[in-house]
C-alpha cells in the first residue's frame, strides 16, 4: 500500500548548493574552524569537515586534534602555491592550474592525499606540459614524496636510487 511503501527522492543539484555555500561560507570565514599553515607561513581558514573528507593527510590529522581553531601546519614539500589550488577544489570540485604551478599542485596532491586527483589526472596532465622524459622524472619524485610520507623507506630508497640515475642520463 502507499501508506507504507518508501520512496526516493534524488537532487542533482543538492551536493553543488551545498559546496558553493560552503565555499562562500569559507571566504567570509564563517563557520571555519580550522587555520592551516604553509612552511612559507601563508595561512588559509577552513572547515575540518571539508578539508578531512577530500584528503587522507587531514583526516589523519584533524582526527586527532583537540580544541577549537587548531592550527595545521602543512609539510615542507606542500607550497601555497600547490596547496591553495586543491583547497579551492574542494569546495569546488574544479581545479585551477596553469604551467607554472602544476608541480607545485602535483606535489602538494600527492603529500597530502587528495582523494579524487589520483596519478590518471596528473599522469595525462604533464606531458601536455612538459617533454615526456621531464614528465616522468616529475612523476618519479611525486613517487618518491608519497613513499616518504606513508612510511616506507626501503622503497623510497630504491626510488631514490633509480630517480637520480634517470636525472644523471637527462641532464
């Protein structure tokens, strides 16, 4: 009977409200309750929710913080540069890069885990930029930073070894 059946219904349009107020509400920094530090010293609000749910490094991280406004200091590796772009992404869903700072997003994706910029996105990405031999160096060392930061040093190691003999042989 319709008294008891269940239905569903399904917005399309429900998650892009959500994060375009999202973002406006972060520009205005209404609701932040996080401030995130770059080695540079460049400081960017935002929500724990957001930044936790697109990225392994913060959900790491921001699972273990107490307190309210905490401050995340971001690795060395991760730039403003790099890290200002995926932090538009992900109350966006779209990523602004040119030539200039596609490494430094790369880089940055890869040390902190962005979920939804796997290698496929980078992987065609680079060549378009760079020559093929450029490129592969370029994904070697953002190989290298995400062996680093997960914790595998005998790998990183041979990594290591094999990317300074390709950069001997190109340069």
């Amino acid at each position: 009977s319709l008294k008891t059946a269940m239905f569903t219904f399904e917005s399309s349009v429900h998650p892009n409200h959500v994060l375009r107020s999202l973002e406006e509400q972060r520009q205005r920094d209404i609701l932040c309750d996080v401030t995130v530090v770059t080695a540079e010293g460049q400081s960017f609000r935002a929500h724990r929710a957001v930044l936790a749910s697109c990225s392994e490094y913060f959900s790491q991280r921001i699972s273990s913080l107490a307190g309210q406004n905490p401050v995340i200091t971001l690795p060395s590796e991760v730039t403003a540069a790099g890290f200002e772009p995926l932090l538009k992404f992900s109350y966006t869903s779209k990523l602004l890069f040119g030539k200039e700072d596609v490494l430094d997003i790369q880089t940055s994706a890869s040390a902190l885990g962005f979920k939804d910029l796997d290698g496929a996105c980078f992987d065609f990405l680079l060549p378009k930029f760079f020559s093929s031999t450029k490129a592969c160096v370029i994904c070697g060392e953002a190989i290298l930073c995400t062996l680093r930061m997960n914790g595998f040093p005998d790998i990183f190691e041979q990594w290591k070894q094999l990317l300074l003999e390709m950069q001997d042989r190109l340069y």
